[in-house]
C-alpha cells in the first residue's frame, strides 16, 4: 500500500458570503488529522472574538498567522490538543445525544405517512 496524503482545510463558510476553504496542513495519518483539528480549534478558541466564526477569524488573523500559531514551534500541536482535550473533561454535553438515544419520541412523530399516489404512477407510465 502506497502512502497515503490527508490533506487539512479550513476556513470554508456557506450562506450568503461565501468563502474557500484554505490549506492547513499536509499530514500522513488519520491520528495526525484529529490532532491537527484538535489544536485548530483550540487555538480558535483562545483568539477568535465571542461568536465569531472560523472563516472571519480566519480572514482577520491571516492563514499564515493561524500556521505559524500550529506549527513554527514544534510542540505547539500538542500543547494546544492537550490544553483543549483538558477543557472537555470538565464538561462534555451532546445536545442531541438524548434525542438520537430516543428521549422524547413522541414529540418527533411523523406527521403523515406519505406513500406514492397510485394515479400518478400511472400517468408517469404513460408518459413514455
């Protein structure tokens, strides 16, 4: 098996201004990529502004200063993995764990069985 190449973008938003992603990084493993993504947002989370999302952040800090932030210093992916692996062991909440798990089912019900309507099948059957 060849190596494989992962590649790591970010900064990417949808919705009315949109935005490409940029390239991070290059990495080897999917343990690396976890890593890397770990240490990205815990740096995002001690420079962005409140509520601001990654891509403007991204714009006003620069790409090269977010890479620089990651990777100049060489234990600066771990430090920061490890600090936000840290803040998520006080508290860790799913919103949606309960739902997936079933918790209040009865108010998520379908409102209506749809099932294909038997005349229209034979008029798209006609329609050949």
């Amino acid at each position: 098996m060849g190596l494989q190449l992962l590649l790591e973008v970010v900064g990417g938003n949808g919705g009315i201004k949109l935005r490409g992603t940029d390239l991070l990084c290059k990495v080897v493993t999917e343990a690396e990529v976890l890593e890397v993504c770990t240490a990205f947002i815990q740096l995002y989370r001690e420079q962005a502004y409140y509520l601001e999302r990654t891509a403007p952040w991204i714009e006003r800090v620069g790409l090269e200063t977010v890479k620089a932030a990651l990777f100049e210093d060489a234990g600066s992916v771990a430090r920061l993995a490890a600090a936000f692996r840290h803040s998520q062991s006080f508290m860790q909440h799913d919103p949606w764990a309960r739902l997936a798990a079933g918790a209040d089912a009865e108010l998520h019900q379908h409102l209506a069985e749809v099932r294909p309507n038997p005349a229209s099948a034979v008029i798209m059957d006609g329609a050949k």
